[in-house]
C-alpha cells in the first residue's frame, strides 16, 4: 500500500555510520557504540538490552559489507523474525550452534583467523569461563584483522583482563510502546568509562 | 506558568502532521479515511487518524486490520521517520523567514515555538503577523493553527485548544489572559493518553486548571512520565528556555590567493581543496551535492561565476572534478583569480550515495566460505546454518534454520524504526503455575527476578486443527527486575511456558 520512496538515513542512523564520525569529525565523548569503536577488540556486553544492542551492530556490519557471524547454541538463539523485521539479512547471517563457552571460542578463533570477517559475536549466555589462552589467541587474531569480537554474557561479571570494551545495558520503558536502550561503558582500555550510548527502539509487536 | 526567556512566545502547530505528509503523497485519498500506522500489515498500529476515519470510530492505537474491520475504504500506509524529519526541517526554514528563533518540539513532530518579540515594527499586528505566517505555510500544503502569548505551555495548549480559528492567530494582551484561557483548556486537547483520560475524568478532572491542581508526585505514579512532564511544564516547573534550531549552514568556503593565478591547471587543484571539504560537510549533513557555483574573483573587482551540476545529486569527488575541469578548459582566466568562492548545494542523501563514499572493506567472500567449512569438519556438518524465514502462524513456524555453506554478500533493508529483539527457546520451558488470586506473586524466573508487575496481552494464537491442536495465549511480562519474558499459558495442556525473553 505504501509508495516506493527513496530512502535515506535518519540522523541517528546516519551517526551510527562511523565512517561519517571519523571524516566529520565528531567529538570523541560523543561515543557511539559502532563497529568502528569496537573493530580489533574484545567487547562484552551484558544486560537487559544487550541483545538489541548487538542486533544493530550486525546491521551496521552488513551496511558496510562485513561479513558477520553469530556463535551461540540452539538454547540462546535471536527470534529470527525479529532480526529480519530490525532489515538483517538473514541469508548472509552465519550463523553456528556450539554446546560450550570452549568449543564457541573455537569456532571463532577458526573464523577469525580467516579474516573475512568485519564482527563475531558469540553469545556465551550464562557460562562465564573461556581458557585463557583462547581468549588471548582471539584478541590477537581479532587485532591482526580489525575484526570486531562481541561476547554477549549473562551477567555483569569479568570474562577477564583481556576484554578491552566491557559494558552493561539496560532497557526503560517511554511512552507508546517505545523502548530506551542504554549501554555505559564500565570498562575501556581506549578512553575513560562510564560514557553512555541510547538507542531509542520499539517495543516487538504487541508490547507496548 | 512563571518565567519566559522571551517577551512574546508564539506556538505554531500543524494538526497530525504525518498525515497531512501522507494525504500530500496521495493526495486522491483526500476523500476517504485515511490513517498512518506504524507498519503496514494488519498488526501495525494506527497512529494519527483523520476526521473520516474518527467518525466512522477508527482511533490512534487500533491495528490496521481491526479498523479494515469497520471500514473497508480505510487508506493506509507509513510515514518513514526521515520524511516526518525532513518535513520538520523545511517547516523550521520557512517559519525562520518570519522570526530567527524557531524551536521544533523534539516530541511531538508538527509543533514549533518562536520567538514573536519585537515583530511589532514590522508588522501592524501580532494577528497580521500570524496570518502571514500561517499563508506561507497553506501556500506550501499545510494547514496550521497559532497561539501568541507568553509561555511555552500556554501557548501549545492554546494552539492544541483553538482547531476552528481559519485565519491569523490567537493572540493574548497580557499573561494574566493567557493563563485564564489556558486553564480553561480541556484536558482532551493536551496530548493526554486515552487510557490517562479516561482515569482522569472518573475523576471529574476535565480541564487544564483542574490538572494543575493535582499534586505532581501523584501524577507520576499514576500516570505515568508523560503526563507528569505535561504537569510539570504546566506549573513551570519545567521552564527551559527558547532552544531554536540553527540557521541553515551556507555550505561555503573561502579561499584568498597570495598572487594571482592564471592557470587553469592550477586553479583545479585549488577547486579541489575546496571541493573536498565540502563534500565532507555535505556527508555529515546525510547530504548529496546537487549543484556547486564557483565565484572567481579577479583582480580589477571582475568576477567569473560557474555553476556546475551534475546530471544527479552526489558525492562523487573525481566526477565532479572531472565536470569542473571541462568549465575550466572552456574559460578564458585573464586577468588572473585572486580569491575563490565555492557554495555547495545540498540535498538528502540515499543510503546508496551514502555507501558509493565509503572504501569498501577488503573482505574476501571465499576465505570466510573455507572458514565455515573448517568449523564444520571440526564440529559437525548440522553446526554453521543460516536462518529463513517461514509462512508459519506459531512462533517456531515462523522460521527454519538451513545449512550454509556459502557466504553472500549482505543485503541489509533499511527500516523506519527498529525494535527489539527476543530470545527464543526451541524448548519452551515449564513455568510454575500462576497462582489464581490478583496480586498474584507470580515468581515466572524464581525469587532473584521478583514476581511478575505488569503483563501485556493474551495475544491468542491456535492453529494445527488438521494434526494437533495448539491453542496458547501469549502474553509479555515484565519481573520486578525489569526482565521481560514472553510466555503463553497452552490451554490444551493448562500450563504456563516461557518461549523467550525480550533482551
């Protein structure tokens, strides 16, 4: 029913684009939490929104044609039809289910090491424990291909000293049926923490 | 109601302003109901409905497919966030031809205040004054309505208040005016919730100045933050002042020569050091160029003007260098420039122009199809799929997952709003039972996330007649933690599941 139109970028959407950021040279407190932030770091992300949070992470990925891959297992998986409502491209989503924090962290150090990859996410639900020497393997990979790594945790606590970007989400109800997204930055080896990002999302149908 | 940072506030609202958006777009739907809703399927939600449509009881908040229900000539469709922006934007242009400081309000699209002091020496009247300003805007396709007072709420709830004033403006002499009209505002034209209404008038409060006298903690608690911050703006406790939108960036620079310059060769890169950092500031806008016009000045006070434009608005730094050489070849430089002026027009941009700006990753497609094939080997073939989407009625119908073993390039759609997404459990998980007394104490994730305070729904959903029935009514709840679940009670089995949770 609705005419085709031409469509162009919201302001916020136009500001999630880090290559705009860097060449507009927007302040550096104005952090955005984007791929551009994160590119060759560990990042983890807990919280009640950190999901949401991330899902735009993978679109902003597959607006500058980075390839993407999600680690989880089949217990932890997005609502598909939630991510293709929110414009993922699902068919180009990789998408893999490992039982274990050990064989994820495997897996990702197989597609890392590839480096076709712009961000990995694994999605460690509530297993907090990673080997150590996995972890360091991934953050050297993830550096030597600016390859961004996201574990999405159950909880607030440390997957370890080598997590260079570690933040908490939270998610407050607004008006009609919209949803405010936080995430503060409770750890960053670039800069000082505590700097904020919002997104304001709606609510998925029928929640209001 | 205390303060102004201004002598003369003025508030100019253009009555749902998506919709006459929409009815400009389509404008044979001028005679029927029409509505903008959120999606355009039979879940989205209306969310500004014309006259048509509220006569024939289609109100904001319903879904489109329950309104299709009364009224089969109901016209529909979204209005993208950008173009409501975009809108908002020239609005702010054309009323800044009338007053410098125009402030749109960041909440409710098609409200802007401005400030309306010392316009009397340009005008005979505030009212003449408001008469011009509500032509400009009907000659470009709007209808508005305008209040000029004293204070940011009593001019907005005045404006909301006074629909049926067909010219010129509503106009008060002093603030004592303005506060007697205000108070006498109903409730209904404030922008008020249905549901807050309705509360508000078993409670017989019906109007601004039966509102203002309610105490505003209790406000908060029992209506809500909108509400509240309505009440607040009423009392003044919220007083801010005047925030006016920026005049619009001329998108110019300047370049002064230490000597003349002759040479066209030269005179190109000197364009191209202007050109670049236009193209950025353009970009930062979300804009595209859609004409440049290069001034160059010569000695003696003789100026050549160039305006070049390319066959479509871009970004494009190498074509447009490639145009402005051709201008240069073909022009006769003498005497020599001695300053530049280049000015950039600009246009919104599509995501695509956006994109054709930016380097494209060096990612290679066929390393990350070994990678995937060496996570297979190592932990199964079933390990690496991809999702798809099905034409399923219950949640685990709706998609499928399929084994990958080729990664495409990513074609991402954009959106007008993007919402939150849910976790979800292929194996629904067996929930306590709800016990039968309100409030109930509903433990849904055990004691550390507290009982259930607030559940959405039953969304009813049954199907599989033909093999097994299924009849589940889904609701959203949210835990005292604030955790949201999505559960459904499965009427065959009388029990409670939890299917996911929104994160």
């Amino acid at each position: 029913m609705s005419a085709a139109v031409a469509v162009s970028p919201t302001k916020a959407e136009l500001h999630a684009m880090p290559f705009v950021r860097k060449l507009d040279g927007f302040a550096e407190e104005e952090a955005i939490f984007g791929l551009e932030l994160i590119a060759g770091r560990l990042c983890e992300v807990s919280g009640e929104a950190a999901l949401s949070l991330t899902i735009s992470l993978v679109l902003q990925a597959q607006e500058r044609s980075e390839p993407v891959a999600w680690i989880t297992d089949k217990e932890h998986a997005f609502y598909a039809p939630d991510a293709a409502a929110n414009g993922l491209d699902l068919d180009a989503l990789v998408l893999a289910f490992l039982p274990d924090a050990s064989s994820k962290a495997r897996a990702a150090d197989q597609l890392v090491r590839s480096g076709a990859f712009g961000l990995v996410v694994i999605d460690l639900a509530a297993e907090q424990r990673l080997p150590p020497a996995l972890v360091t393997r991934l953050l050297g990979l993830a550096q030597k291909h600016t390859t961004a790594i996201v574990f999405l945790s159950g909880h607030e606590t440390a997957l370890g000293s080598l997590i260079s970007l570690r933040a908490t989400t939270r998610r407050t109800r607004r008006a009609h049926g919209e949803f405010v997204c936080e995430l503060v930055a409770v750890k960053d080896k670039r800069r000082a923490p505590g700097w904020k990002h919002e997104e304001v999302l709606r609510g998925p149908t029928g929640l209001y | 109601m205390k303060r102004c940072c201004v002598d003369r506030l003025a508030c100019i609202e253009l009555p749902s302003l998506p919709l006459q958006l929409l009815l400009q777009d389509q404008p044979e739907w001028k005679g029927f109901p029409c509505a903008v809703v959120d999606q355009d399927k039979p879940n989205g939600e209306l969310l500004w409905v014309n006259e048509k449509a509220r006569r024939l009881g289609i109100l904001p908040g319903m879904r489109y497919g329950s309104a299709l229900g009364l009224s089969s000539e109901l016209r529909a469709a979204e209005m993208p966030a950008h173009r409501i922006e975009d809108a908002v934007q020239k609005l702010v242009e054309a009323l800044q031809k009338f007053s410098p400081y125009i402030e749109p309000c960041a909440e409710e699209p098609g409200v802007f205040w401005i400030d309306a002091s010392g316009l009397l020496h340009l005008y005979e009247s505030l009212d003449v004054w408001g008469s011009a300003v509500r032509k400009a805007l009907s000659a470009i396709g709007y209808v508005s309505i305008m209040s000029v007072g004293f204070t940011r709420f009593g001019t907005y709830a005045i404006a909301k208040a006074s629909r049926y004033k067909k010219e010129g403006a509503v106009v008060f002499a002093d603030p004592s005016q303005e506060l007697a009209a205000t108070r006498r505002v109903p409730l209904l034209r404030i922008g008020l919730t249905p549901k807050t209404l309705t509360l508000l008038n078993k409670l017989a409060v019906r109007t601004v100045e039966d509102f203002l006298k309610l105490p505003a903690a209790g406000i908060k608690r029992r209506f809500g933050d909108h509400a509240h911050r309505l009440h607040q703006l009423g009392t003044g406790d919220l007083w801010a002042p005047l925030q006016p939108a920026p005049p619009p960036d001329p998108h110019e620079r300047v370049l002064d020569l230490d000597d003349e310059e002759k040479d066209s060769e030269k005179l190109l890169f000197l364009v191209k050091r202007l050109l670049d950092p236009l193209l950025l500031r353009l970009l930062s806008k979300g804009q595209a160029l859609l004409e440049v016009t290069c001034v160059f000045e010569q000695e003696h006070g003789e100026t050549l003007t160039e305006l070049i434009r390319p066959a479509e608005p871009t970004l494009d730094a190498a074509m447009l260098m490639g145009l402005v050489r051709l201008r240069l070849e073909s022009m006769k430089v003498h005497p020599g420039v001695t300053r530049l002026v280049m000015k950039a027009l600009g246009v919104r941009a599509t995501v695509e122009q956006l994109r054709l700006f930016v380097e494209k990753p060096k990612r290679d497609l066929k390393a990350a199809n070994r990678a995937i094939a060496r996570v297979r080997a190592a932990f199964g073939n079933d390990v690496v799929v991809r999702a798809r989407l099905e034409n399923g009625h219950l949640p685990e119908a709706r998609f499928s997952y399929e084994a990958m073993t080729e990664v495409p390039e990513a074609q991402p759609r954009v959106v007008p709003r993007r919402s939150l997404v849910r976790y979800f459990k292929p194996t629904p998980l067996l929930l306590p039972p709800r016990p039968a007394r309100e409030p109930d104490g509903w433990l849904v994730r055990g004691i550390s996330h507290g009982p259930v305070s607030r559940s959405v729904g039953p969304y009813v959903l049954s199907g599989g007649w033909w093999r097994k029935e299924v009849e589940r009514d889904y609701y959203f709840v949210e835990l005292k933690s604030g955790s949201l679940c999505w559960v459904y009670y499965d009427k065959r089995r009388r029990r409670w599941f939890m299917q996911g949770k929104v994160a």
